[in-house]
C-alpha cells in the first residue's frame, strides 16, 4: 500500500511540473509550436503511466496466476455485431451448396480494428489485458486525430476497450481483499489518467 501511495505521489509531482512547462510554452511561440507540445506532453505523459502502472499489474499477475482474464464469450458475441452491423451479399459455396456471407468492410481500419480484437488470446493474465488495453487506447486516439478516421474502426475499439475493461473488472473480484484493493487502486489512476490524456 505504501509503495503504491508513493509512486502515486511521484506521478502528481510529475505531472504539476509537466503542467507548469507547457504554461510556460505558451507564452511564445506559434500555433503549430503550441500544438507539437500539446502532442510532446500527451506522449511523455503516456509514457509515465505506463511505467507507474505497468509493474503493478505485473504483481497482480503473479499473485493471481490461476485468475484469468477470460475475454472469449465477450469477444464472440462482438465478432457476431460486427459482422451483422457489415454483413456482404450472400455466396453460395459450388462445392457444398452452403451459403455465408463475406464481411464488407468500409474501409481498412475497420479491418484492422477487427483482425486485432480477433487476435487477442481468449485468457489473459491481468498484465496482458492491460498492454492490450493500452495498445487499443492508442490506436483509437491515433485514429480520432487522422484526417483519414473511421466511425466503424473507431466503434470496434471502443467494444473493445470495454471487453477488456469489463473482464478485468469480473476478473479481479476472485483476487484476494489485498490484492483486489490493490489493483482497484492502480486501474482506477489509470484510467483517470488515460482520460486526462485522451481528452488532451
């Protein structure tokens, strides 16, 4: 508990400095300058979550090795929506007389979007559902500032990011008290702080 108290201390003194650097930027410069350290400071901030947070969930994962994230009854009920929400025209199969119906994606990050949620292993330890977490957290803000976004790729990472949410959550409830209230504590800074970051 000490420990996770103190590199929570040292994040909120990083973060005050970071805030009090980039008021100070603003007082000169261009708006293409203000803009590159609005993005300097989403990035290094990312960055310093991610190692606060990281090694905790890797302790979480220890401690809970026999508590999987379970994500594949999740996972394939999203499969099904997505698929229904593009559903192509039906092809008969010449062969063996059976139709199905290929997905018409509308664009290639819908695609993308799709083949990583597929590729995610259906059991996770809580530290291989928060990197993936963070991977799709990236991706959909990535996405949200390219001139090129998409509703539909955007739509699946967001299903995405609340399978993945949600699994640790249930997950996390077989941990024991210590444990539980431990990672309570590290998802609930994380979250908050990837807010402030994606909201930045």
């Amino acid at each position: 508990k000490n420990a996770v108290d103190e590199v929570f201390k040292n994040y909120e003194k990083y973060m005050g400095a970071q805030t009090e650097q980039l008021v100070s930027s603003f007082k000169a410069g261009t708006p293409r300058q203000h803009g590159e350290n609005l993005l300097a400071l989403r990035q290094a901030t990312d960055d310093a979550l991610q190692e606060i947070v990281s090694p905790f969930y890797k302790a979480i994962s220890q401690e809970g090795k026999k508590i999987p994230v379970d994500i594949t009854e999740a996972v394939g009920e999203q499969v099904k929506a997505i698929r229904a929400r593009h559903r192509g025209k039906p092809q008969k199969d010449p062969q063996t007389g059976k139709t199905t119906f290929k997905i018409n994606w509308p664009d290639d990050a819908a695609r993308k979007a799709h083949t990583y949620l597929t590729n995610i292993p259906e059991k996770l330890t809580f530290q291989e559902a928060h990197t993936n977490l963070s991977v799709v957290k990236q991706r959909l803000f990535e996405l949200s500032k390219s001139p090129d976004s998409s509703k539909a790729a955007a739509k699946i990472y967001e299903d995405t990011i609340k399978i993945l949410e949600t699994q640790m959550d249930e997950a996390a409830e077989s941990l024991s008290p210590a444990i539980k209230q431990q990672y309570d504590e590290v998802t609930r800074t994380y979250r908050n702080g990837r807010k402030v970051i994606d909201d930045t």
